[in-house]
C-alpha cells in the first residue's frame, strides 16, 4: 500500500486594507504586507527598500522604520 500524500494549503496573501498600502502592493508585487498588534508591516528585500521607502513618502507617509 502506498503511503497516503499530504497535500499542503497555499494561503495567498491578501493586498493590505489601507488604499495607499494596497496601491504600494500593486507597485511592489514582491512585497509581503502583515498586521501585527494593530500595525501595518511590509516585509521588503534589501534590493527594494530604497524605492519602496520612497514611493510610501510620495503616497504620504511620513515614518518608516526599519529594524
């Protein structure tokens, strides 16, 4: 008998709830946005933050932390 397959869940992540995050989403496809404790989080690669932290400025945001 073979061994039964496991068929693992892809959970596809939804664009962010805030219309100017979703439209940073659009412009960064690569980008993974989360909530965690009531805060917007964009994980971004180290290739893409420079432009990334740029186009949050020009959409209006005015702090972004890196840690």
């Amino acid at each position: 008998m073979a061994p039964a397959e496991t068929i693992a869940e892809e959970t596809v992540p939804s664009a962010p709830a805030d219309p100017v995050l979703a439209a940073l989403a659009g412009q960064f496809p690569s980008v993974v946005f989360d909530e965690a404790m009531g805060h917007d989080i964009a994980r971004v690669g180290s290739d893409e933050v420079v432009a990334f932290a740029e186009a949050a400025r020009d959409a209006g945001y005015t702090m972004f932390l890196d840690l």
